[in-house]
C-alpha cells in the first residue's frame, strides 16, 4: 500500500501514550480544547500498537519512558510501519541517548514536559499541514 493511501486511511483523532494518567489526561484535555478526539489513551507499548491498529489515528503523542520491557519508541517505530500515523514524542528527558534514540523514527516533533498548549498546537498543526 502507498503512503499516500495509508495516510488517506488514517482519522481524524489523536492517540496519547503515557504511563502517567495525570499527564495523559492533562495531554488528553489540551488535544479536546484545540477541537480534536482523542480516540484512545494508553499506558504501554503494547497497548499503544493495538489502540493504533484498532483506531488508525493521525497523530500519536508519545511518550519516551513507558511501562514495561518497551519503550516508546519501540511503539512508535511499530506504529509508524504499520499505520503511518504522524509521531510526536512527549518526554521529559533532555539526555542525549534519549534524543537520539527518538531521533530513529523521524518524529514529526519532540515536546519536552511539561507542554503548553501553544506548543502542543503548534506541533499538532504542522503535522496536519504536511
């Protein structure tokens, strides 16, 4: 299938991956308040992939540090091979095998918390403009 026609697949929702339900639900409440459905949150990577093959979102906000033996970027690379849905990674490391381990999947942003909600637009619209 061609990029082109995964990505026309995808909808018009966001998927948030956090281990923190605080600040899943607060990334949750900025993604409503900019008019967008976040169509699943998730705490793993494995629940991460399954709720991204499930609603094919278009955006997955992503955190680096998750629970259990993966990581988030393991997700991301799953999710980005298997549904095409943009990457943007949340986290609150700044270390430098952090940033390059996020820098494997080609994230279409990386945010570090705790996020404004004009960063989070800002990410968000440019992944949606292309």
């Amino acid at each position: 299938m061609s990029e082109l026609a995964v990505m026309s697949d995808l909808q018009t929702c966001v998927l948030v991956v956090d281990d923190e339900f605080l600040i899943a639900q607060g990334l949750c409440l900025q993604v409503e308040d900019m008019g967008l459905p976040v169509c699943a949150t998730a705490a793993t990577a494995e629940e991460a992939v399954a709720a991204a093959l499930e609603h094919r979102p278009m955006v997955v906000l992503m955190d680096v540090r998750l629970q259990g033996e993966l990581d988030g970027v393991d997700a991301a690379l799953a999710i980005h091979e298997r549904v095409g849905s943009k990457l943007i990674f949340v986290t609150g490391s700044r270390e430098p095998a952090t940033l390059d381990r996020i820098g494997l999947d080609h994230p279409s942003a990386v945010l570090f918390k705790p996020v404004s909600d004009r960063q989070l637009r800002m990410a968000i619209e440019g992944v949606a403009r292309g």
